[in-house]
C-alpha cells in the first residue's frame, strides 16, 4: 500500500515548529532504517516532557512518514486547532465509547490505510522518577492485535532536559541534545491467534513497553530498574498510607 502524501497542513506546522526546534536543541538521531516505508504501522513511544510530541514529530517527518497522533475527540470541533487537527491527519479516539475496540476504530482504519498511527502507551508523561517509561494502556496492543501491523518501538530523551516534567520554564542553556531510537518491529505473531482478553492485552502491552525500555536504555547508557513504575500500585499505596495514618489517629484521640 502507498504511503499517503504528507499534504499542506502538516508542511505548514513543519514551517512553523521546525525552526525554533533547530534553535533550541540538538539531534541524535538513530534507527530510520526501522521506520517503513510503506504500508499501515504503529510507533510506541515515551512520554518524558510536553516537549517532545514536536520534537519527535520533527524526526519522523524527516522520514518520510509524518505520525498521526491520537488525540480527544472534542479538539477537532475547536476552530483553527480542530481545522490544523483535521487537516494535519490527527486521529480522534472517542473515549465515551463503550466499546473499547470501538474507541480506537479510526486508528485502525488509519493503520489500514497505509498511515502511521503514533502511541504514546503510557497515556501521559511518565511519573517514574528518573524518567523511565512507566507501565502502559492496552490502546496500542488493541490495535497492533486488530490490525497486525508492525509495531516500532521509539524511545527519546533530552527534550525533557529541556522542559522537565511539570516544569514551567524551559531551560534552554546550555544547549540540549534530543536522541531519538526507534527499534526494530516488536515481534507479537505469537498473539495473533489468541482471544483478545484483558490478559492478553495487558501482556501484550508489557512486550511493547519493554521493548521501548530497551531503546531507552540504549540511548542512556544505563539500565533501567527491575521494577516498572505502576501509577495505579502507587496510588493504591498511598490511599492505604493515610487511611492507616487516619485510623492511628483516631485510636490516639480516643485513648486520651
């Protein structure tokens, strides 16, 4: 299948984004040869900074293969941003489906047109404190698993270096470097035949983000620690540290 054209909007963001990107960071960029060149495909990418959806969307457009970010359903009726959405590719996931398939069935028909559909799987910027990929959201399994369409795994660092997570300011000086790693395609034909369970998913979705984790390590130089960092475990944790901190308190005002 073709690949689509890349077309007048998202050359016009390119004319827009690109020069301050030159501006303010630097590329290390490795591992095009695995983004295809034809066809329906998946990246899964880290989430580090609110930087780095421009900064990674800079790289693959010098591929040749522009990505089409999911995004809320409702930012496509918004004027001149829903217009830029529309005309730069940008796929709607309707969240208020009951479906779950159902709510990423234009990124599959995106993927079955011959696009690139890209995943950020962690569903917002990681909260692991060193910045490693924490644990992911089944969207991308769901849709590599409908559609079996190669899955590429990219990691990135630096523009987080630029704006911290949370940050308020960019710290532009000195200069940051952005390495970018995309990975060969994640091997799941073991999965195709299998029923689409929330195990399955959850397990393919574990593949997945090792091997973004893999690319990350590669790009840092270091390895990444042995227990993912699970958003949902952490907060768990902390509803039971403060209610036992509350119970102990009621029994101390009741023995005085």
């Amino acid at each position: 299948m073709a690949r689509r054209r890349i077309g007048f909007w998202y050359r016009f963001a390119a004319v827009l984004v690109k020069p301050p990107l030159m501006v303010l960071i630097k590329r290390d960029w490795r591992g095009m040869e695995n983004i295809p060149a034809e066809g329906g495909f998946i990246t899964a990418v880290n989430h580090n900074s609110h930087v780095d959806p421009f900064a990674y969307a800079h790289y693959q457009y010098n591929t040749g293969r522009v990505p089409r970010f999911l995004a809320k359903a409702g930012l496509f009726k918004k004027g001149f941003v829903g217009a830029a959405m529309r005309g730069t590719g940008q796929i709607p996931v309707y969240r208020e489906s009951t479906d779950a398939l159902s709510a990423f069935r234009a990124a599959i028909d995106a993927v079955e047109r011959g696009e690139c559909v890209a995943f950020y799987p962690e569903g917002t910027l990681t909260r692991d404190p060193d910045g490693w990929p924490m644990t992911g959201k089944t969207g991308a399994a769901r849709v590599a698993l409908q559609t079996r369409c190669p899955v590429i795994p990219v990691a990135q660092w630096g523009a987080n270096e630029l704006l911290p997570p949370y940050a308020k300011k960019p710290d532009i000086l000195p200069r940051k470097t952005h390495h970018v790693l995309a990975g060969p395609p994640v091997d799941l034909s073991r999965y195709y035949d299998r029923e689409m369970s929330p195990d399955l998913l959850r397990e393919v979705t574990e593949v997945i983000m090792a091997a973004i984790t893999a690319q990350l390590e590669l790009i840092r130089g270091e390895k990444a620690p042995e227990n993912v960092y699970d958003p949902r475990e952490v907060r768990i944790a902390q509803r039971r540290k403060t209610a036992a901190k509350s119970k102990a308190q009621q029994e101390e005002g009741q023995g005085t």
